[in-house]
C-alpha cells in the first residue's frame, strides 16, 4: 500500500512538472519570473513578454531621398565666343567686279563725313569719293571728286565732302585699281553708293 503511495506521488509531481514548463498561468515556477537587465531587453513574467527601450524610427511611406553621388557632378568648361569686329568682316578678298563697300554717312545741311573700309587689297592705287546731286536731269554738273590714298593694311578711310542746303545727293565711292586682275592695266571700277539723303 506504501508503495502506490509513493508511485501516485511521483505521478503528481512529473504532471506538475509538465504543467510548469506549458506556462499556465499560476503553475509557472517562481524562478521562471523576473526582469532581465539592459535597455532593449525582454522582461519575463509568467508568459507576459514585455518589450523596453526606444523603437527604431519608420520611414515615411513613399518618400526616397537619393544621395547626389559625385560622378553625377558635370562642370562644364566656360566658352567665350569672340564678337567679330568690322575689321574682321571687312579685311578680305580684293577688288573687282561685283565686290561691294559698304559707306557710314552723317550730314549736317553744309557737310558730309563718309567712311569705309579699306581691305588690304595691295593693288589699290587710290580711291575717290563724291557727293553726288540727284537726279541727273540735263547736263551732269562736274562731279568734285575727292581722292583717298589707301595706305596699307585693312583699316578705315574717311573724307569729308561739301554740300549744299536742301539738296539731294548720294554718295559715290570708286576704286583706282592696278591689280593683277585686270591684266596690269589701271581701271576705275565703283564700289560703294549710298541712298538718297537730303542735306540739312
């Protein structure tokens, strides 16, 4: 009899044992409960599980914000476009059929300044330059021609021509020419002509 006794006892303690270790409320064991040390640990207590220390921080949905990396940096060098002067435009070619030179004028009602350029054209013996009276109805008056020498290298020529009070005049510009062109013979060969303009 003592002996189911202690069998039936050994039986109930075993059956404890398991109960324990399926963490039934108030069957645990005392050893099972307390709190561990350090934040961010767990702290057990029966089977409630506590969770301590700072959560890490969300990310707002749909928002990426991508580092610029440096090899997407692109420095472009700074260019600087040369503006072309009227010397650049105007020093080239050599006279002749066809070749045209543009005339700056200002006027008061008495005077007339007109300037061009000269291109260089080593076969230039000189230019003459006129103040024409227009139209030319009936007998041509002389034309008073003023003569430019055209120095060397491209540069600018001015001459300043006389006029009179309330006419119309134009501006005539001609090229005295020995160049190789024209067979070495000198010829007399219009350039430049300005529109109409009345003096005063």
């Amino acid at each position: 009899m003592r002996m189911r006794r202690t069998a039936a006892a050994a039986t109930f303690s075993t059956l404890l044992l398991a109960l324990a270790a399926c963490n039934i409320p108030g069957l645990s064991s005392p050893a099972s409960s307390g709190k561990l040390s350090s934040s961010g640990s767990q702290a057990v207590s029966g089977s409630t599980v506590q969770v301590t220390g700072a959560p890490s921080p969300s990310p707002s949905p749909g928002v990426y914000v991508s580092p610029t990396p440096a090899w997407n940096k692109v420095i472009l060098p700074t260019m600087k476009v040369p503006t072309p002067s009227p010397a650049n435009i105007a020093c080239y070619g050599t006279h002749g059929p066809g070749y045209t030179v543009p005339i700056t004028l200002t006027h008061t009602a008495s005077s007339a300044t007109a300037t061009w350029w000269h291109n260089g054209d080593g076969g230039v013996v000189s230019y003459r330059i006129a103040a024409v009276p227009t139209p030319l109805i009936g007998t041509t008056p002389a034309i008073a021609w003023t003569t430019v020498a055209p120095g060397k290298g491209c540069h600018q020529l001015t001459a300043n021509l006389s006029l009179k009070p309330g006419v119309t005049y134009e501006v005539w510009l001609d090229v005295i020419s020995a160049s190789a062109t024209y067979a070495g013979r000198t010829i007399d060969l219009m350039v430049g002509r300005t529109p109409g303009f009345v003096a005063r």
